[in-house]
C-alpha cells in the first residue's frame, strides 16, 4: 500500500501537499500526524510539522467501472440530455477508472470554467462510495474538456516559469481545484530554477512558482 511522508509549516499544509502528490481526495487516505510543528521565537526553535499519508485499499477495478458508468448514464438521463458515456482506463495519476462524455450541446454539463463539470464529477463519486461502501476516485470528462485545459495549463506554467527566471520574482497562479494544481506542480517538478507551493485554503487554494536560489 502506497504511504509517503511530507513536512511542511503546519500539519495542514503538509497534509494538502501529500494529497496533491497523490492525487487523491482525503477521504482516500489514512493520515498519521508524525509531528506538530513549533512555530518558535524569533525565528528559533522553529520545528516544521511532518504527517505520514497512506493510500486506503481500492475496490477491483471491474466494479468501479461499471458502478460509476451506470451512475452517470443514470444522471445524464435523468437532466433529459443525450450523451454516452464511455469507461476508460486512466493511465497517469492514481484514477482506477476515467468516464468520458460525449454528446451534442453539453457545455451546460462544463459550465464556467469547468465548475458544473467539477460538481458532477463530486456527485458521481458520491453515489458509487454509497453503493460500493468506500470511496474512490473516479475522473469525469466531458468532450475532451479536461483534457484541452490540462493542455493549456501545461503551457501556462512553462511560460510563467520563464518569468520568474527571468525576472526572480514569485508569480501567483489564480485559485484552482486540487487536480489542476497537480498538473502545475508535475509540469514544474523538473524544472531548474523554479519551485512551486501551495498556498491558500479551500476553494481559495492557489499555486506560486518561485525563483530557487542556488
């Protein structure tokens, strides 16, 4: 079973960079606060917080796909939309099942900047945790959406780390939901000179790129 552990300024910070490493949602997980953390005097004795998160077992994959994809055949039709939707089988991050969207005029299923899309996506995994007794994480696209906009981040935060090597100054990203800060992240995770964190709480959770001082 997949466990690592993270520090960071406090248990909290610490905790939601483990998730975005993982990929995964906490109810996905089993953490372990290792230390606390001390926030010191004058900059002394200044002790960061350290958690351990490990992964909780998943149900067969078999059952997660068709569980999900006859929920969401079931929600679709029950919004008297015509679309189908197809399983597939994720091949990054730690998803055990993807279901793509497909359909004429769904972008009322997307929404402003994919937030009726994100909402599906948490009822979806709402109903098939009810019906398997465990959560799971389950990816819901819709028209290729998600998969256009991973692009476009990708290509974001290249260009944005080119600013801050150039000019060595912090740049902060607009606030965006766990998955897109993953894919900040990633892009950056071998990129020289920059560093990238997490700052933020809930839905006001954004990505800053840094200059890394040698």
């Amino acid at each position: 079973m997949k466990e690592i552990e993270v520090t960071a300024k406090t248990v909290q910070e610490a905790v939601q960079a483990a998730l975005e490493q993982l990929g995964v949602d906490e109810e996905q997980v089993e953490i372990t606060v290792l230390r606390e953390g001390k926030s010191g005097v004058l900059g002394l004795g200044v002790e960061e917080a350290k958690v351990r998160v490990k992964l909780l077992a998943q149900p067969r994959e078999g059952d997660v796909v068709k569980v999900a994809k006859e929920v969401a055949e079931t929600l679709i039709e029950s919004m008297g939309l015509d679309a189908e939707v197809t399983a597939i089988q994720a091949t990054q991050g730690n998803l055990p099942v993807a279901l793509d969207i497909e359909g004429d005029d769904l972008g009322i299923l997307i929404g402003r900047r994919g937030q009726t899309l994100a909402s599906l996506q948490y009822i979806i995994r709402l109903i098939v945790a009810e019906k398997l007794k465990m959560w799971v994480p389950i990816n819901v696209d819709i028209a290729g959406y998600k998969k256009r906009r991973y692009e476009s981040l990708r290509s974001l935060a290249l260009r944005l780390a080119e600013q801050v090597k150039t000019s060595r100054r912090l740049i902060t990203l607009e606030p965006m939901p766990a998955d897109e800060r993953r894919i900040i992240h990633l892009t950056l995770a071998d990129t020289p000179d920059v560093v990238t964190e997490s700052m933020g709480e809930g839905e006001g959770r954004k990505v800053v790129i840094l200059f890394k001082k040698r």
